[in-house]
C-alpha cells in the first residue's frame, strides 16, 4: 500500500480519500483479535481480584465488629460487677463508719462520766 497525495493504492488499485487502514501498511480492514479478548479476560481478572480484595477487608471488618462485641460484652459485665463491688463497699464503709463514730461517742461518755 501506497501514499501519494490524496490517492493510495490498495493491493494494486488506485483510490481517493482517507484510509480506514493502520499506518502499518496492513492492507486489511482491522479485526477483532485475540488482543481484545485477553483484554477483556484482563478487564474481569482485575474485577475478580478487587472483588476478592473487597471480600477480604468485608470478612476482616466481619471479625473486627465481632471481635468488639464480644469485648463490649465483657466490658459491660465487668463494669457492672465493678459497680456492685462499688456500692457494697460503699455500704461497708458507712456500716464502719456508723460504728466508730458509736464507738468513740462511747468513749467520750466514759471520759465524761468517769
């Protein structure tokens, strides 16, 4: 194939106007190949990857909120142990403090009455 001002020859023929040809000089009108199927297996390996990508990061967010859960769980249990020891040991110390007060209003009577 051929150039020469706005004719071209084509496989010995001389026509006018623009090629839909590549610039290579094939003399052939272009295909669909090979090239765009592996390009297209390409295109859904890369989404079948980031899909897989995606799969992965969903389990591991799946194990992370389970995971903190069962923490929360444990958490609330613990505080709420936490705050029943609180209050009896709260109850503890008014029950002492109410004796020695007692205690030692006794023994300012005693001094007293000696």
């Amino acid at each position: 194939m051929t150039f020469t001002g706005n004719y071209r020859t084509v496989r010995g023929c001389r026509v006018q106007g623009r090629s839909k040809l590549p610039a290579m000089g094939v003399d052939r009108t272009p295909q669909p190949h090979y090239i765009e199927s592996m390009s297209k297996n390409t295109e859904s390996s890369i989404i079948d990857q980031e899909i897989s990508r995606l799969e992965e990061q969903v389990e591991i967010l799946l194990h992370t909120v389970e995971r903190l859960t069962k923490e929360n769980r444990s958490l609330r249990a613990q505080q709420e142990s936490l705050s029943t020891e609180r209050a009896t040991l709260i109850e503890r110390h008014d029950l002492v403090r109410n004796r020695v007060e007692a205690i030692v209003t006794r023994l300012r009577s005693l001094e007293t009455g000696v």
